[in-house]
C-alpha cells in the first residue's frame, strides 16, 4: 500500500527570525515533523524565509555599497542564499531528531527554482516589502535603478518587490524521484528562487514568490493527500479581531471560496493559504488541506484540531 503523501509549509515561527533564534526554532520544529514520518507519512517541507532574505538582502548591498569590487546581490540570488541556509539546519534537525527515534531516512535540501510569468500583473503592483528603512536620498537613488520604493510615514522609505504566481517548479523531477524513494525532501523554500524563462536560459527575477501559493503548487505536481500550512494561529477564523470572530473547524471550497470573495482573510497572510487549498483540492481527488499552528498540527490531522478545507 502506497503512504501518504503530506506537503507542509512551514511558517515564521517555525523558523525564528534570526540565527540563534532558528536552531532553536528548528529543533522543536524538528520533533513534530518527526512525528508524521514515524507515523509513516512521506513528508515534504516547504519555509518560509521573510525575515532571513531580508536579513541576507541588507547585508550583502550594504557590503558591496562599502568594498570596491563586490557588487549588490539581486533578489534571486538572496532567495537562493536563504535556502541554503535554513535547509542546513532543517535537515541537520531533522535527521538528528529521526536517529534519535531509530529512523534512518536521508533528508535533502532541493535548491528550487520556480517560473514566473513575465507579464505577472503584480511586477506592475509590487506589495512585497524587503530590507532596512532608507532615507528619502537612498530611496529616490532606488528609484533611479528602476526599482520600486514606498514610505512608512515616521519610519522613511523601503524597497518593495513583485509577488507573482508560481507557475512551474523547474527542479519537480529531482523532487518527485527523491519523494519516491521514500526521503524526505526540503523544496521551494521562501516561495522559491523566482526566475523567467528567457530562450534557453533562466533569469531570476526581482521578486517574491508568496510560500503558500508555491506550497500548494508543490502538492499538487507531487500529488500529495494532505497540504498542510502552518501558521501563528491555530484555525482560520471569519471576522479576524473583532467581537464577532469566529474560529472555523471545517470548510468545503465552496465556502471558503465565498468566505475569501466576501473579504474575511487578510491579502498579505491568510488570503494565500486560502487561494493554495483551494487550488490544490480542486486538482485532484480525495485531498484535504489544513491550517492550523505548529503546536496542533499532530491534533489537526486526526481531525481535532486547525481548520480543515475539503
């Protein structure tokens, strides 16, 4: 009988937002992904990485502004820096946690690539913020470049970036072959690396992939049973922060599908879980998808706990 197959993506909590904060993030992390592939699931991790590009992004266009000779890094290359990194310690993490528990299972790091649309409407509407805060001379020299700055009245200006849809995950093979020789697989991190397909070459692009939409792209190519997000809360919930709200155990698509149309999940966070559930169900048949915390995420796939999209 084949295993089931579980996509899941990683939140900011689950990461910290700094060294220190990460080994110590990941070695808790590390224990309830070992959970599920005790419990024979075929597991597949996709990170975010918000605040570790950021940080990468900052300190190597700082470095080249002061040393003749090292140029900037562009956004590709800081989201490719960033997986790196962060696989490190997930798969140091969760290779020690398994042969703590008798587990020998190779755990791999993919460095992915994922297309992007050239003519992505959101490279017209950039919303991603990225990097320290500037003064008004830095920024309009950023704008000089071509890129796109905004203010944060009393905090001065940031760079901010495209967020386009995921559109292919280039290195799907190698994922699909390791998933299949029953490893487990650390892919698309912070989104992916975003390029665009130019002749026979792949150019990065200066952008950010929103991870849950390439979480539940990932799913779907590798046909997963279960997309699992994990996020800062422990369901979804209709009126977020008002008297009214009200914590949701179970939806079909069509109601999370009105619910998302009637405006109750906030575009820059839940929205995208939102929009990657649905997609993914749809795609496929007998899928379910989940959102819920880290800490409840054991509970969410027996059905006690999270919010369930079916």
């Amino acid at each position: 009988m084949a295993k089931k197959r579980i996509v899941m993506a990683l939140g900011h909590h689950a990461l910290g937002t700094n060294l220190p904060e990460q080994k110590a993030a990941v070695a808790s992390t590390a224990r309830v992904i070992a959970d599920f592939i005790q419990e024979g699931w075929q597991v597949a991790l996709v990170h975010s990485n918000a605040p570790q590009v950021g940080m990468i992004h900052t300190a190597m266009n700082e470095f080249g502004k002061q040393h003749n000779g090292y140029s900037m890094a562009p956004m590709s290359v800081c989201s490719a820096m960033s997986q790196g990194y962060i696989g490190y310690d997930l798969q140091n993490g969760i290779r020690s946690e398994m042969v703590r528990r008798g587990i020998y299972k190779p755990v791999s790091t993919i460095l992915t690539q994922v297309m992007v649309d050239t003519y992505d409407e959101s490279f017209y509407t950039p919303v991603k913020k990225i990097g320290r805060y500037m003064t008004a001379e830095e920024a309009a020299l950023e704008e000089e470049k071509g890129n796109y700055v905004a203010e944060e009245p009393g905090k001065g200006f940031r760079r901010i970036v495209a967020s386009p849809k995921p559109v292919a995950i280039v290195e799907i093979d190698a994922i699909k072959a390791l998933m299949d020789a029953d490893q487990i697989v650390i892919a698309c991190g912070g989104g992916g690396i975003p390029v665009m397909e130019q002749g026979y070459n792949l150019k990065g692009a200066s952008a950010i992939i929103e991870k849950d939409l390439a979480s539940g792209l990932l799913a779907k190519e590798i046909d997963a049973d279960v997309l699992m997000i994990l996020t800062s809360v422990d369901n979804v919930t209709l009126n977020y922060g008002t008297e009214k709200q009200q914590p949701i155990s179970q939806m079909s698509v069509e109601e999370a599908r009105e619910f998302a149309h009637k405006g109750h999940f906030e575009f820059a966070s839940m929205l995208p879980k939102i929009t990657a559930s649905i997609d993914f169900i749809e795609n496929g048949k007998g899928r379910k998808a989940i959102i819920t915390s880290l800490s409840r995420a054991r509970e969410s796939i027996a059905g006690k706990a999270g919010t369930v999209i079916q």
